[in-house]
C-alpha cells in the first residue's frame, strides 16, 4: 500500500499565514482603539472626583461634591426633565405614526416602492448636519425653532423612518394568513390592527422605541440647531459648558460628561437587553 500524502500546497500554506498576520493586526488595532476609549473616558471619570489634577497619575484627593455643584450649576433637574420630554414625545410620536406606514409598506405593492423605501433610508445614512441646517431654518421661518415643538419636529425627521425601517421586517414575519382568516370571521381592519397585530408586534415596537430613545438622547445636531433656552437637551447642555463663554471648572464639567455617559451606557444597555440586532436588518422586497 501507498503511503497517504498528507503535505499541505505551499500556496495555501503562504495564505493561510498571511490571512492570520492580517487578522492578528487587525485585533491589535482594535485593541489599541478600544484602550485609548476607555483611558479617556477613565480620566473624564477620575477627574470628576478629584480635587485637583495637575501632574502624576490621580488627582491629590477625591470628593464628589463637584456633581452637586453641576447639578446646581448647570440647571441638570431642568435640563434632564427636557431630555426626558423630547425623548417621550419622540418615541410616541415615531410610533403612531410609523407603525401603520410599515404596515403599508410590508403588505402592499405599488409602483415607486423601492424610491419610497430609499426616501426613508436617506436621512438615517446621511448626516443630520446636512439637512439640519435647512430644516431648522424653515422651523426659524415657521416660528418653532427655539421651542420643545421645534426640537421635537427636527428628531422625527430621523427617528419616523427608523421606526419604519425598524418595524417593516417585524411585520413581513407574520403570516398574511392568519389576518385573512380574522377578515373571513368578520373582523374589521381596526380589530385585526388592535387585537391580532399589535399583541405580534410588541417586540418589535418595544425595539424601536429603545432605539429611538437612545438615538434622540444622543442626537446632537438637529438638536443643538433647533433648541431655545427652554428645550435644551443634555448633550446640547454639555456641549453649552464646554465651549459657552465664563470660567468653568473642569471637574464640574467633567462630573456633567460622566452623567451623560452613564445615562446613556444605561440606555443602551437596556437597548441590548430586549433588541436583537439581527432582527433589524430590512428587506425590501421588488415591486412592479
């Protein structure tokens, strides 16, 4: 009998190595940017405790009492109550008006679909700095902007055709049958939405409106171009007390990021807990 060959082709061999050097420095890489995140964002928690911080590696003492002067200093009571406003009216708002366009949009064929579905996708992809500036101009000319109605309308630009891109693939899940049978039986199409789709969508309406709340707490732009003295976000606050005019400390500055990040590490671990990311990838299927 013939000994079996088990020697390996020297071109495979070769690739094989170079595929692992590649994979190796592209780990490093990630590594070294991940390291360089969480060293920042350590310093701007360390420094919110400490006292002072002019050399060495921690400050000469810690204390906490810089959140307290933040909070007092940088109205955070008034400014989380707005967030929370604008952040609740958004994701209401998104959702009574997107989940019935999905619908729409997933049982229905009509010609210009796939451009109605790119119209959709376009303010997510694109900037919101590119369309910011013209929105909140027309909300300047329609006397909105300033206000919590203006900071509102400019975050369901975004928000509405994420819920809607967010729910149509929910809703093509569920079998056209079952609301066949319940239009056979006599139900009418309120009675089908309310009692037979609803109670199957609540996953995916509790995902959009996580994702909502976490991208409209987060959203910056749109918001920073449309708030007043009376609708500002916390992130347009932090942003105010970092580049605003006056003497700040650094600590009460820092002690304001931190809030910030933790509120928003909570929200987007309450995101993970009850999204699937795999659930939100949209199919659009042909139309005629």
């Amino acid at each position: 009998m013939s000994a079996i060959d088990t020697s390996t082709d020297p071109v495979q061999d070769r690739a094989s190595r170079r595929s692992k050097r590649w994979l190796v420095l592209l780990w490093v890489v990630v590594a070294f940017l991940f390291a360089n995140l969480f060293g920042l964002v350590l310093s701007v928690v360390v420094d919110s405790f400490g006292k002072t911080w002019f050399g060495g590696w921690l400050p000469s003492g810690f204390t906490a009492h810089w959140y307290a002067d933040a909070w007092r200093e940088f109205s955070l009571s008034r400014v989380m109550v707005v967030t929370l406003e604008v952040a609740v009216a958004v994701v209401v708002i998104s959702v009574a008006v997107a989940v019935p366009a999905s619908y729409v949009l997933a049982r229905k064929s009509f010609p210009g679909k796939r451009v109605v579905m790119l119209l959709f996708v376009l303010p997510i992809l694109v900037p919101p700095i590119t369309y910011g500036i013209p929105l909140a101009t027309l909300l300047y000319s329609w006397h909105l902007a300033g206000s919590m109605s203006g900071v509102i309308l400019a975050n369901l630009v975004p928000a509405v055709p994420f819920v809607i891109l967010t729910m149509t693939p929910f809703i093509e899940q569920i079998d056209p049958k079952i609301e066949a049978a319940a239009r056979m039986s006599g139900a009418s199409t309120r009675v089908i939405f309310t009692r037979i789709l609803a109670p199957l969508l609540i996953p995916g309406i509790l995902a959009a409106c996580i994702l909502v709340l976490v991208r409209t707490v987060g959203m910056f732009e749109l918001t920073f171009l449309t708030a007043g003295p009376s609708s500002t976000t916390l992130v347009v606050s932090l942003y105010d007390a970092v580049f605003a005019a006056g003497i700040r400390a650094n600590q009460s500055v820092d002690a304001m990021a931190t809030i910030y990040t933790v509120s928003m590490m909570v929200l987007l671990i309450v995101a993970l807990r009850f999204v699937n990311p795999t659930q939100l990838v949209t199919r659009v299927k042909e139309t005629d």
